[in-house]
C-alpha cells in the first residue's frame, strides 16, 4: 500500500475560497480543487467528508475571521462615537474587511450559512454554522436595543437590514470603493435616525 498524500488542509481551504471567488459557490468542486491544488481526488475526501463539508469549511473559516474584525470596528466605534456610530461600524464592516482580504469578503457577501447544504457535513460543523446565524442575529438584537431601546422583530428586520442587506447588496454591485461606503452610511444612517415603524 502506497504511502498516502501529505496535504496542507488550509492551502487546501485557500484553494477552495480562490475557486468561489473566480466562479462562485458552484464551481467548487472536488474535481476543481484537486485539479487546482495537485492534491488527488482521494486525498482531498480523506480530510472533507463530500463537497458540502469543504463549502461549509470554506465559510466558516472566513466567517469567523470577519465576525472577530466586525467586533473590533464595533468596539472602537463605541468608544469614540455615540450609540449610531456602532451600528454605523457594523454596517461598513464588510467594506473595511474587503481592504483586509478582499476575497473573504466576497465570498461572505455571495453567500450565507443557509445557503451551504448540511447534507454530508459533520454535524460539529453543522453547530458551528448555526453559531455562526445566531451570533449575527444576537448583535442585530443588540443593536436595535442600543439604538432604539427595541428589541422587537420589526426593530430588528430594520437593524438586519442597516448592518447585513444593504452593505451586501451595494458591495456586490458597486464593489468596494468610496462612493459605495459614503452610500452605504448615509443610507443607515437616515435609517437610523428614523428608526423601525410602531
């Protein structure tokens, strides 16, 4: 019996995120990600149970990478501003993160954890994407009670879309660029200032 294949997983992981970037989530395949990587087939599944464990992999490590800088601005945001100042911060937080590493940004932005199947992904895995939906639901909920002492649905649908939609969708068709930050704060900001409907 052959000696088997040594493999970097996280070149691996970078492989795979380079591949999402190019083609989106659909062009990630184990056939693409060993032809990119000289890695086999065999080799590939030896460390990814199928395709969907490698996507949810993908995501999860960019995710909580982005979700640690989000904080940070967050923080900072607190300190030196007023209560709007933070949701400001976590809304240009996809922006400010594309500057870091531009690749992970667009593969958060392209895709959400709902969005990864969890058939043929371990269930820890699985836990760790549910973690992911619930720490960004927990922050809008703290947001829209920071802002405007609600923390309702309605308030915090308002607040999903001040810090997760509307960054998303500019990003993704306006790119990462000034205009498309001053649009993206001025739009949460008047938001903001009008606050959810009763």
């Amino acid at each position: 019996m052959g000696r088997p294949q040594e493999v970097d997983v996280d070149a691996l992981l970078a492989h795979a995120r380079a591949i999402w970037v190019k083609g989106g989530m659909s062009a990630v395949t184990i056939r693409a990600l060993s032809e990119r990587s000289g890695v086999s087939n065999g080799a590939i599944y030896y460390h990814f149970a199928s395709r969907d464990d490698l996507l949810a992999q993908v995501w999860a490590a960019e995710a909580t990478a982005f979700r640690a800088f989000r904080a940070d601005q967050i923080e900072a945001a607190r300190r030196s501003g007023n209560r709007e100042d933070a949701a400001v911060a976590a809304s240009l937080a996809t922006g400010g993160y594309a500057d870091v590493d531009g690749a992970a940004a667009r593969v958060l932005v392209a895709s959400r954890p709902d969005a990864v199947s969890s058939d043929g992904v371990p269930s820890q895995l699985v836990k760790e994407l549910s973690r992911h939906r619930a720490l960004t639901d927990g922050l809008v909920g703290d947001l829209a009670a920071e802002v405007w002492d609600r923390s309702d649905e309605v308030a915090q649908k308002l607040m999903r879309n001040c810090v997760v939609d509307i960054p998303a969708r500019i990003f993704m068709s306006a790119g990462n660029d000034p205009l498309a930050r001053y649009a993206i704060e001025q739009a949460v900001r008047g938001v903001l200032a009008a606050g959810p409907p009763n």
